[in-house]
C-alpha cells in the first residue's frame, strides 16, 4: 500500500505552518477527490473521505474497495475545520465515518450540500436538515472568507429533482483573490465550458478516472477529458483527482500529463497529503 507524502503528526504540522501564511492560498490532496484548502487561517474540506468504511461495508463482496493508498489523516485530529461540503451522495464523496467525527470535533461546523439531496444526507448522518446547509444553482453561500456557487455536475448524466435542483454538483469556491473549480464527479456536458470559463478559474480540481466498465458504477473525465476541460475552460491550474484510493476504481494520471503538455495546460501532480501553495 502506498504511503502518503504526509501523514498524520507530519501532515498536521505541515498544515499548522501554512495556517500561519495567511497571505497564501494552501491545498493539500486528501485522495480521491477530497481536498483540504485554508485562506486567512479559515480551513474547508471538499468531499473528504478519509476512513476504510467502504473497504469494510465493500469485503467479501463481488467489487471490494481495496485501498491503495493509506489514510492522510484521523478526522477526529482535524479540530480546526470551518467547512465542509460533499457534492452528491455516493459514500466516497459524502462519508458517515469521516463527516460525524468531523462534527464532533468541530461543533460549528457548516456542512453544504446539494438542496436536492439534503433530506437524503440528513438521514444518512442522522442529522436534522437544519444543521446542513443547502446550495443550488445561482443561490451562493458565503461563510466566513469562502464563497460558494452551486455548478451543475453529470455523473453520467445530469440530474435533478422535481425543483430542478441538481442532484450532482460541482463548487465554485472564491477566496479572495482566488477562484477555485472542484468538479465533483462529473463528465462533460453541453454548456459546461460556456459556464466555467467566465470564472477565470485559477484552480480547477478533476477527476481523471474514467469510466469503469461495470455498468452500475457511474463514469467521471478520463485524464485526457480533464485537460482538455481545463484548457477549453482557460484554467491557471489542472489538478488531477479520484484516482489512487481503490485497486478497482483507478488510474494513472500520465494520460493526463501527456495531454497538458500538449495543450499547453499548466498542470499539477499531488500526492496524498502534499501541499500546494498559491
């Protein structure tokens, strides 16, 4: 199994230090498509997962979620969280054993969800509806320097409830002067570069994994999707994701290296638990 770049004592060090630069934006990859960003000392999680609840619930079953990579960081030691968002329902983006120590150990916590599936993420965390915070397209959130728009993401399709709430979203986070792109899971869809590109993004977070060839499992961006997403949207930056976690729901990220370099797209590789600081 793979080590991360930081773990544990190293990684919250790490982040310690780089709360202390509150002139720089920090981001750290958690694995698949979490990520922990702290602006001016306030700390957001996107999509965390980071537990072995699916390699336990998954064993002994026909598609066992194996790990590849070992855990960055116990949740419970992440006590200064102000955020935490997950972007549609499936475990590995909205994980019971990783959100509820989170809340534990940080009793105001906001955690923003779809307004499609808040009923649903209620009762998966057993949580009032009141204690989550909802988002939907064209209706942002702000809390504390973070600002969050709602983007339509298609997972392979895109859906939506009977109040044309989407039920898969991607975020738009700004941070000062920072725009950051977080897809979700998502493939391309018609509109999606005319929607991302006035954003001027200078971050764009997305998943290289592809589709996978069991029917029932949903599809994301290949790497080569992915850079050609960034590039087509005019992102800064490409960072690819929701890769390395599972033996059975990978990829390599050099196709989409190979791609950025052909495009010309900046890019970036992070390891789990390794910072970038903008």
């Amino acid at each position: 199994m793979k080590k991360p770049y930081l773990q544990d004592d190293a990684f919250l060090a790490d982040v310690a230090r780089a709360r202390e630069q509150e002139e720089r934006l920090h981001l750290w990859w958690l694995g698949q498509s979490g990520f922990l960003l702290v602006w001016q000392g306030s700390a957001l999680l996107l999509d965390p997962y980071l537990s072995d609840s699916l390699s336990q619930l998954s064993a002994g079953s026909d598609q066992p979620h194996v790990r590849m990579t070992e855990r960055v960081v116990d949740p419970r030691r992440l006590d200064f969280v102000d955020v935490v968002t997950s972007s549609h329902l499936h475990p590995d983006h909205l994980d019971a054993a990783t959100i509820l120590p989170l809340l534990e150990a940080n009793p105001q916590l906001t955690l923003i969800v779809s307004a499609a599936n808040l009923e649903a993420v209620a009762t998966t965390l057993d949580l009032l509806p009141a204690r989550l915070t909802p988002i939907a397209a064209w209706q942002p959130v702000r809390v504390q320097p973070f600002t969050f728009h709602a983007v339509p993401a298609a997972h392979e399709a895109l859906e939506s409830d009977d109040q044309r709430r989407h039920k898969y979203i991607g975020l738009i986070v700004k941070a000062g002067p920072w725009t950051i792109y977080h897809s979700g899971d998502t493939v391309r869809y018609g509109g999606m570069v005319e929607y991302l590109s006035p954003w001027q993004l200078d971050v764009a977070l997305l998943p290289i994994n592809g589709r996978h060839p069991a029917p029932d499992i949903a599809g994301n961006l290949t790497g080569p999707e992915a850079a050609h997403l960034a590039h087509d949207t005019g992102a800064a930056l490409a960072i690819p994701c929701h890769y390395d976690m599972f033996q059975f729901n990978t990829a390599s990220p050099d196709a989409f290296v190979a791609t950025a370099r052909e495009l010309g797209q900046p890019y970036r590789v992070l390891h789990n638990g390794e910072r970038l600081s903008l």
